[in-house]
C-alpha cells in the first residue's frame, strides 16, 4: 500500500511537471489559492486561458495534507476585461434598444402589410370592375354597339377609386418600414414586387392615355381616338393581369 | 418608423407628387383638338366650309344617331334631314352661339374649342344667312 502511494505521487509529480493540468480535465475545477500556483508560473510556459488559473493540487503532497482550497476572486494573469465594464454594458444597452426597435419596426411593418393586402384586394376588385365597364363601355363606342355611351359614367367612377386605391395601397407598401436587409434573390417576394412595379406602369400609362382618350373626345376630335381607346383597353386588361399575379404572388 | 427613414420615404412621395404633378400640368397644357383653319372664307357654305369643320369638332357626337350621352333631339351632319328631323340648318342658330361662347365643344373650356378663324367663318356664315 504504501509503494502504490509512492507511485501515485510520484506519477503525479511527473504530471504536473510535464504542464498537464489533472484539474483544467474537469472543465468546472475551482481555482486555488495562488500560493499554491506561484512557484510553478515562472516556470511554466504560458498556458491558454482555461489552464492558467488551475493548478495541480496533488503538487504539494497528499490530499490528505494539501493546504485548503480558498478560491481567488480574480484569476490570476486574467485580471482584465476585454471591452471594459463600461462599455459592456453600453454594449448590452444598445443591444436591448436596438432589438426593442426592430421589434416595433416589425409591428409597424405588420400593422401597414396587413392593411396594404386589405387595400390590395380592394383595388383588384375594382380594377376587375373597371376592366369589365370599360370593356362595355367600349364595345358600346367603338365595337358596333349603340355609341350612347350608357357606361362612360360607370367607368368614369371606376377608374377614379381604383386609382385612388391603387394609390392608397402603394403607399401603405412604401411606408413599411423594413427592419431586416433581405439579400435579392427570386421568390413570391421578388414577384410580388415586379408584378407591382408592372401594375403601377399600367396604372400610371392608363391615366394618361385615359385622360387624353377623354380630352380628345371632348374635343370632338374623332382622329385616332378609336386606336387609343384600343390601347387603352389592352394595357387596362395586362395592368389587371399584373395586379392578378400580385396577388397569387402573395397568396402563395 | 425611425426619423432618417421616415424623412427618405417622404421625399421620395414628394419627387414621385412633383412628378405626377408635372405630368398632370403637362397633360393639360397640351392640346387634343383639331388645329384651327388656315384661312377665313368671306362667303362660306355649309357644305364647303361648314361640315368640315363640324366633322373636326362635332360629329363624334352630333351625327345621327348621337353618341356619347349626346342629345338625340337635332343631327349636324346633314343641312336638311329629308324627313324633317331637325338638323343643321334648322339648329345653326343655337350651335354657331354655343361655339362662340365657347360651351361647345365640352373641351373648349380647356382651350381645345374651335378657334378664332373657325368663329370668324362661322360668323360669316350667319351673316350670309346659314347658306347650304
């Protein structure tokens, strides 16, 4: 018994020499008292930081008559902070403020998309509306049809609110705020947003030729107005097409 | 929304406002009529000088039958209707005041009307006493 004590030290003795720490093995080992360590650091190569606080404790002698262990407030050689109190916990403030405003970024963000989708179907169905007059309303003018013009006006009040909510809704979209940067790439996303921008060329074109379409009837100007008011009718039917595609986009 | 974001989307919904505004005062200062006549005849006649200005001007809605939420009560393309339904002869009178006063056509409120060598015909014309 006794030579298998004098191996044990002795094997622990060659441990120690040899800069294998027994104690860092067991991750959670409280460091010792630094009396314990201080011969052994100026002869140690310098260790990493997870081993340099830990000593051997079977360097000394037994267990059994080894000094008592008086865990050390500051490590010894860690005695430093990397960022520093202060600016720890600026870190962390400016953390917590800035999740705190992403999180009422994404509550406006939700509060503005939900009421732009509401606006959105709105708008399609008006537009689908718009698009049916204004296929009457043209058939009637300039398709064989009574030339009365019994749904001008229909179509008239159409197209007024479905720009207006065609307006409403666009700006419902570009005032979202958007607190995450999403890399660009093809999804429903990228759709959505193409088809808008082929709806809102549709729109912004269907104005203009709208309004001239109507100023030159007004003038009694019969000039090419049966050709614009054709152009007229297929670039109203692709806007709605666009808008369709929008909003499957978004479905889906 | 945070400030520097609220301030990039309103001045981006004011340069798309200017621009929409521009393309409005654009439009509208364009014109969508028929351009004026060159020369004023001192004698014109219906048929002549009249009806193709009429055409320039009128008759998108004014033919027979009326169109466009027209009034279906007078004709302009014809000076006398065969059947006696009124027409330009019978309603000169009325139409030739109604462009002068500039309430015809719905247009020349915007400066798409008919203009002052096609008035001045027009006078002409109701001097000489509304000839065919």
């Amino acid at each position: 018994m006794g030579r298998a004590s004098g191996r044990l030290l002795f094997a622990a003795i060659l441990v120690s020499a040899a800069g294998i720490p027994i104690a860092a093995r067991g991750q959670d080992s409280p460091p010792i008292d630094e009396s314990a360590t201080a011969a052994k650091e100026d002869e140690q190569a310098p260790r990493s930081a997870s081993t340099a606080p830990q000593a051997n404790p079977t360097s000394g002698s037994l267990p059994s008559a080894a000094p008592p262990l008086v865990p050390s407030e500051k490590p010894a050689g860690l005695d430093f902070d990397l960022f520093g109190p202060e600016n720890a916990a600026s870190a962390a403030a400016n953390s917590a403020d800035k999740i705190a405003s992403t999180g009422v970024l994404v509550q406006k963000r939700r509060h503005r998309l939900e009421t732009h989708q509401l606006l959105g179907l709105t708008t399609w169905a008006f537009m689908a509306a718009s698009c049916i007059v204004g296929q009457l309303n043209y058939n009637d003018l300039y398709g064989g049809g009574s030339g009365r013009g019994n749904y001008m006006m229909p179509h008239r009040l159409l197209v007024y609110s479905t720009t207006g909510l065609f307006t409403a809704t666009g700006i419902y979209a570009l005032l979202a705020p958007q607190p995450y940067k999403r890399p660009l790439k093809f999804d429903t996303g990228l759709l959505h947003r193409v088809a808008a921008i082929g709806a809102t060329a549709g729109i912004v074109a269907e104005v203009v030729l709208g309004f001239i379409t109507a100023r030159t009837a007004d003038a009694g100007n019969p000039s090419g107005i049966a050709n614009m008011a054709k152009v007229h009718d297929v670039i109203g039917w692709t806007t709605f097409g666009f808008m369709s595609v929008a909003g499957t986009a978004w479905l889906f | 929304m945070s400030k520097p974001m609220l301030k990039k989307h309103i001045a981006k919904s004011a340069r798309l406002t200017v621009g929409l505004v521009a393309i409005a005062l654009g439009l509208y200062a364009c014109s969508f009529g028929k351009p004026d006549i060159a020369t004023v005849p001192a004698h014109p006649t219906f048929e002549a000088d009249v009806k193709p200005l009429l055409a320039d001007h009128c008759l998108l809605c004014h033919g027979y039958p009326a169109t466009r939420n027209a009034p279906t009560s007078f004709r302009l393309d014809v000076y006398k209707s065969p059947d006696g339904f009124p027409a330009a002869y019978q309603e000169a009178n009325r139409f030739v005041r109604s462009i002068q006063d500039d309430d015809m056509p719905p247009a020349a409120a915007w400066g798409d009307g008919v203009g002052p060598n096609g008035k001045k015909m027009l006078q002409n014309w109701a001097a000489d006493g509304y000839p065919d």
